[in-house]
C-alpha cells in the first residue's frame, strides 16, 4: 500500500494531466456529433476485431464437429445431384432449390447471445460483402435470424431469439399461416399465432417459412410443433414450435438477398 501511495506522490502530476485529458475527451466527444459518430465505428471496428480473433480460436477447436456439418452438406448435395431431384427433408436448405430471385451468401458467426430477452448475432460480414439490412439469415437446418445493422465488415442479426422478432410461418401440409414470435421463456422454443382453428393441427407437424414476406423464400425449415392449444376466444392456435436449429451453438450461415425486394416494396406502397 505504501508503494502504491509514494507511486502516486511522484507521478502526482502527470496523473492528474491524464485525468484532466480524459475528462476532456469525454466532453468533446459528446459535444460534438462528429467525434461521437467516429469514435462510435472506432469502438464497432476494434470490438469486431476482438470478436473475430475469439471466435477464431473456437473454431479452432470446433473443427471437428464443423468438419461432420460439412461433410454432411456435402453427401446431401451429392445425392440431389446424381438422383437430380430436390430433397424433401425439411431440416435441410438447398440454395438449388430457388430460382435466381435470391442470391446467398457465405459467413460465420462470430458471437452469439441467447440467454436475454432481445437477443443478437454478430456475422463476419458487412457491406463490403453487399450484405444489407432485412437480408433473412438461416443455417443448413432452418431459419436463424434478420440482418439488422451492419458496418463495412460486420453484421447484426435479429435472432428468432428476439422478442421484436416477427417472421410469417406456415404449416408445411397446409397452406394455413401465421406469425412467428418468442416469448422469452426457452431458447429451444418459439410461439406461432395466428393460425385458424379449422386447420389440422398435429404434435410433430413441420413449421416452414410461407414466403409471405420479401425477407426468406417459402419452405425453409424453423421446426416442428411441440404443443398447442385455442387462445382464450377459442378462433386461433397457440403453438410452441421446437427449433431445428441449436441456437446455442451457431457456426456457418447463409445470408439471403431478394433481388426483386425493392420493387416488390415499391409496388405494395402504391
């Protein structure tokens, strides 16, 4: 303790010049819009890059289980391609199996939250990769999340996660579609509204995306029904819906573009 005191006494006067300078750092920052919007990226750049060097080393020693993921990737497309018809297991996504309205990008995950109430992903790719707000994101099992913000280099994504979060689901044996939701209670859990009475509803049916919205195209995986009931007017399904999807443990994703949003959104204001 005395060391630290004599410390103090001999460096007394460039401490309280650093202390001086810090307190005016501050100031000026948050005083002037154009300091603050450039230490803001600055703080977004070096964050980024503390992320990407972390999930880096994870990877590292999650080769193993990623390599299995791949190789698993790899037979299906095989098999799409020497019976040349497309797979009809939902859990899985195929790029091939959409027309040239979607474009799909690479990337990985570089932090993943899923323990909040608003939860959100970080991707390792930005603008400069053409990546934008409102592209959908989904794995080789199903539906993860919607592009949020993004920087020249890095991504947010609005996980299913995320209690703001609203996708439109259908029943993959019905055309009967709803709202999908998460009420915050379990990560392996999410609520689909919405969907009539009069439809068959069944433990076990498979939740797809409807392909109502510009964002994902129809019949992506999101899960199978774990529970249901009637809402208290007794018009419309309560159902909690099981995630293919392990949320806790996100690597590789697919970012999708529609080409033709823009004009679908211009037309749908008119």
């Amino acid at each position: 303790m005395q060391q630290i005191i004599n410390f103090i006494i001999r460096n007394k006067n460039f401490l309280l010049f650093f202390l001086l300078f810090c307190i005016s750092l501050i100031f000026t920052i948050q005083s002037h819009s154009y300091h603050k919007s450039k230490f803001i990226n600055s703080a977004n750049f070096l964050t980024g890059g503390v992320y990407n060097s972390i999930n880096n080393i994870s990877r590292y020693f999650n080769l193993k289980s990623q390599n299995e993921l791949l190789a698993e990737e790899n037979r299906k497309l095989r098999s799409l391609i020497n019976n040349a018809q497309i797979s009809t297991d939902s859990t899985y996504t195929d790029s091939t199996s959409f027309n040239a309205l979607y474009k799909f990008y690479n990337a990985n995950i570089i932090k993943n939250n899923y323990s909040l109430t608003n939860n959100i992903l970080t991707i390792n790719k930005g603008e400069n990769d053409s990546i934008k707000q409102d592209f959908g994101v989904i794995s080789s099992k199903g539906i993860i999340g919607i592009i949020d913000k993004t920087s020249n280099n890095y991504a947010t994504v609005l996980s299913v996660l995320n209690t703001t979060s609203r996708i439109s689901a259908k029943l993959k044996k019905s055309n009967h579609y709803g709202s999908l939701t998460w009420n915050g209670d379990s990560y392996q859990l999410v609520q689909l509204t919405d969907i009539p009475k009069v439809a068959k509803v069944n433990v076990g049916d498979t939740i797809i995306t409807s392909g109502r919205s510009s964002i994902f195209p129809k019949n992506i995986g999101i899960g199978v029904i774990k529970t249901f009931q009637l809402d208290a007017a007794e018009n419309y399904y309560e159902i909690d819906v099981q995630l293919f999807n392990d949320m806790t443990n996100l690597e590789h994703v697919y970012i999708i573009e529609n080409v033709d949003k823009q004009e679908i959104i211009n037309l749908e204001n008119e």
